[in-house]
C-alpha cells in the first residue's frame, strides 16, 4: 500500500518536473512522516543536482575533445564505442584503477584534503541557480552572494594543493592561480552589481523575473544583455569567468608547457578526477550564473517558445556558453602572467566600475519623455562604455604596431 | 534575534554540503576499492624512493619544496583586499538602488558618484604608484 503510494508520488514528481509544474514533491512527501519531510524534500532536490551535472560533466569532456580535435584539424577520440561517444566512460574507469600516489615529502593530510575541499564548493554553487519556472532547488534572498562566497572559497583548496605537494612546480602554479583568480573576481563581482542594482534583488529568482518580459509582439526578449551596460557586462562576465575557471586562455597555473601541471602536478587517480570534475563544475556554475543574470535564465527567446519547457531553454543557453568556451580554448592563445594581470587590473576594472556608472545612468534616465528618448538612452550608454574601451584598449597597447611577421629564415 | 524562517533557508543548503562531502568521499574511497580489485593480478601500491619524490620534470628535486616567490603576489593580494572591500560596500547600494530611484533620485545616483569617485582617485594613486606593474 505504503510502496504503492510511494510510486505513484515518484511517478507524479518526474511528470509534474517535466511538464513545469509547481509543488512537484508535494505528493511523494506525503508519504512520509511530517518530521521527516524537510530533510527528503531537500535530498531529493539536491540528488538529480549532481546527478545531472555529472552526467554533463562526462558529455562535455568528449564534446570538448571532439570540438578542439576538429578545431585542430584531427578527429578527436573515435575508438570507445560508435563515435567516441563511450570514451568518458573509459577515462571514468581508469581514472578509478589508478594508483594513488602521495610524495614522501607532502603534508599528506592537507594533499588528500585539497580535492575534497575544492569539490564541495563547486557542487553547493548549483543550489542557488533557478533551473526552470518551479526548480529552484534553494531560494535564497542573497542567491548571487552566496554563489560568489562559495564560488570564491575555492581559491583555497587550489592553494592547499600546490602548498601541500611541496614542488616547486605546484607551489608556482598555485600562487598564479590565486593572484588570477583574485585579479578576476572584481570584475567579475562588479559586472554582476550592474544587473543587482538594475533588477533591486540578490535573488536569482527575482532576477530572472525582471527579464521575463517581451518587446515588440513577443519577438524582442527583455534580456539584460539586449541593453548597453548588459551587453559590455555580460562580456566582461565571460572573459573573468573563463579567468575564474582557469581555462584557456587564462590557463597560466597549470601551463602545462612551463609547469607540468601547476598545482595538480603531484596529483594522480581519482583525486586528480576530483580536480578536474571542479573544474568543470565550476565553469557550469558560472556559466549558469551568467545565463541567469544576462541571458533571461530559462525564458525562451521568443515569447511563442515560452511553450518548451523552461529547463529546456536553460541548459541550451548553459552549453551554448559552453561551446564558447571551448570554442575559445582551439583558438586563442595563452597569455603571460604579466600581460594577464595588467588586463585584469588595467583594463577590466576601470571598465567594469564604468559600466556601473552606465548601469546607473541607464536607470536614472528611464524617466525621460521626449520623442527618440528610448534610442538616446541607447546611444547614451553605448558612448559612454564604447569611448573609454576604444581610448583605454588604443592606450595600454601603446605606440606599438602590430603587423604582419615576417620570418627571414623560414621560407 | 534571528528568524528562524530564515535559518531554515539553508537546511537544503546543509545537506546539499553534507552531500557534496559523501559524494567526495565515496569516489575516493571507491576508487581504492575498484583499483584494488581490478590490479589484484599485478603487484602494485608499493612504493619505492625514487616513485615518492616530487615530480618535477625527471630531475631530483633540489632544496626546499615551498621556494620563495615574488612579493608581486602579496601586492595583487592587498589591492585584492582594498578592492574587494569596496565591492562589498556596492553590494547594498546595489540592491536600494532602484526602489530609492522614485523618491530619493538624486541623493542615491550622486551619493555613488561620489564613492565611485573616490574610489577611482586611489585607483589612479597605486596606477601612479606603479603597484599594477608585473614587471619590477
């Protein structure tokens, strides 16, 4: 009877997730006893949270070693199953069958630590983004702060690793990642504030409802990227965030051609996994982040679409950005440290408190009424970022032309 | 006195952490288990002096492990700091922004002038001071 029940409640959770429902628990909770209910109702919400992002996690590592083989001209892993497509399952397993190895000179309780310390940050920033319409797995007044003093809280597991490996290579690597995540954060945080401050709410939630409206008969989304300061934020957002998930082109602490692997060179088997599972995590974190708070969350382009259900349209924006992202490590090249940080401080600072003031503007002339006021707002703010870019990028670069390079000895 | 309400906020939180922590935990734990098994052929896991060095690049490691570093790392960490504060104050202005807009426009869009301004008077302070120069 009891079992019966608890099915049907099971069956009624995944059909109400699916069809964008409200109270989707509702009916499996009442099965259990009213003391239990808060601590099943937050399993379950919190258990397909990491089941679906490791299941992302392994797809995307094939996508992006198929993507980067076709960017550089090979094929990418074919051998695993029809296509490739059963070569995360391959790494899984061997990654789970290799041998842990722990230096004799290691602090060993802080090395085995470290991986531990960096994955349970990575996996609480997803309670805080809105999936879809009713799946918020936490809907918390301060969402975006918390995300950023979870997401910020990482930089010590890296640092617990390359301290503790006690390499030189490790300890390098890891005090460049410290200073590239810190030099990043700020931009990161203040091209956040811009939409804090636009939307009046720390709330995802709330966020996300400020951009559900359309503009011109539905065709016309109210994103916040669709506006002056949104636009220069959200690309603001996306360079910091590939710094803050130390991908390519900010990939300096672990260049593997200058430091093995910087703080995970004394790293192997399933910790290693864990290393680079958070580092996944983190990029779908913040990329998350960054759909939520630019990209309208899970609201559909066009207001016909509204229709599919939300989640839908939230993971496609979700490895929309993630594409990018790979997209971006086949084709730029790394930068030096030097040129990492004077981009960082010299040039994304200065514009991102900018594009506050932008941001600022941008609201403080919503009351105008004069005929075109909508299209001088518009020129307004793009004048007001564009100029300082076009001024700031022509005086960092200096006297400095950058031709095409001649090679004398190479014809 | 705190709201209760709000503390519940983050049982889910909690237990997502104590979740996050087992799912750690386990694949390192099950790691151990299915390497085991499936190495139960082969001798391995015994280590010997050269195996347990540190890695770097084939060469035995010389002196210390932790070398020193440059003091640029403390410099972009202390204006990390200054910085960061200041991010912290935007956070609250941040959020008042918009509803004080209707009533108080002028006093809450001059007030962060004003911050913003100062702010970025230090700001051209340590670009003076050279304190962004990676190279020394």
């Amino acid at each position: 009877m009891i079992i019966g029940e608890f099915f049907r409640g099971l069956f009624l959770m995944i059909w109400r997730v699916a069809t964008d429902q409200p109270e989707a628990k509702a009916d499996l909770l009442a099965v259990f006893p009213p003391s239990a209910r808060p601590v099943i109702s937050a399993v379950l919400t919190v258990s397909p949270i990491i089941g679906i992002f490791a299941t992302l996690f392994a797809l995307t590592t094939l996508l992006e070693r198929k993507g980067l083989g076709r960017i550089q001209n090979r094929l990418g892993p074919n051998r695993v199953g029809p296509f490739g497509i059963l070569q995360p399952v391959a790494d899984g397993l061997k990654m789970l069958t290799k041998e842990d190895i722990i230096p004799r000179s290691a602090d060993a309780l802080v090395h085995f630590l470290a991986p531990v310390v960096l994955a349970v940050p990575t996996i609480l920033a997803f309670a805080v983004l809105p999936y879809g319409r009713n799946l918020v797995p936490v809907d918390m007044d301060a969402g975006i702060l918390f995300f950023f003093a979870v997401g910020a809280s990482t930089e010590l597991a890296i640092f617990m690793a390359g301290w503790s490996s006690r390499n030189k290579y490790s300890l390098l690597g890891a005090m460049r990642a410290i200073a590239q995540m810190i030099s990043y954060e700020i931009p990161l945080i203040i091209s956040s504030v811009s939409v804090i401050m636009i939307a009046g709410s720390l709330s995802p939630v709330e966020i996300i409802a400020q951009q559900g409206r359309y503009l011109a008969g539905g065709f016309v989304p109210h994103w916040f990227v669709l506006t002056p300061w949104g636009l220069a934020g959200f690309i603001m957002f996306l360079i910091a965030s590939l710094a803050e998930s130390n991908r390519s082109p900010f990939d300096i602490p672990e260049a593997e051609s200058e430091l093995i692997a910087g703080h995970l060179t004394e790293y192997s088997g399933f910790k290693y996994a864990l290393f680079f599972m958070a580092e996944y995590f983190g990029m779908f974190a913040v990329s998350g982040l960054a759909v939520t708070l630019f990209l309208g969350g899970w609201h559909a382009p066009f207001e016909f679409l509204e229709i599919v259900p939300s989640y839908v349209w939230f993971f496609a924006k979700l490895m929309g950005l993630v594409c990018l992202f790979i997209w971006v490590r086949g084709t730029v090249p790394r930068l030096r440290v030097d040129q990492l940080l004077n981009f960082a401080w010299k040039f994304m600072l200065p514009l991102s408190l900018l594009n506050l003031v932008v941001a600022a503007v941008w609201h403080f002339t919503a009351a105008w009424e004069f005929p075109g006021a909508g299209l001088g707002r518009w020129l307004l703010g793009a004048v007001m970022i564009g100029v300082p870019y076009v001024w700031l990028g022509r005086a960092l670069s200096g006297s400095k032309k950058i031709t095409q390079r001649t090679y004398r000895f190479a014809d | 006195m705190v709201d209760s309400q709000q503390l519940r906020e983050y049982v889910p939180v909690l237990i997502l952490a104590a979740v996050a922590i087992a799912f750690a935990f386990g694949t390192l734990a099950l790691s151990v288990v299915v390497g085991k098994w499936a190495n139960r052929s082969r001798r391995t896991g015994h280590s010997t002096r050269v195996k347990d060095i540190a890695y770097e690049c084939g060469m035995i490691p010389v002196g210390d492990g932790s070398s020193r570093l440059s003091v640029k790392f403390y410099l972009v960490a202390m204006l990390f700091i200054l910085f960061d504060i200041e991010v912290v104050f935007l956070y609250p202005w941040a959020v008042v922004y918009k509803s004080m807009l209707v009533d108080h426009a002028n006093l809450i869009f001059g007030s962060m002038l004003t911050f913003l301004g100062i702010l970025f008077v230090g700001y051209i302070y340590a670009l003076k001071k050279r304190a962004f120069e990676w190279k020394s």
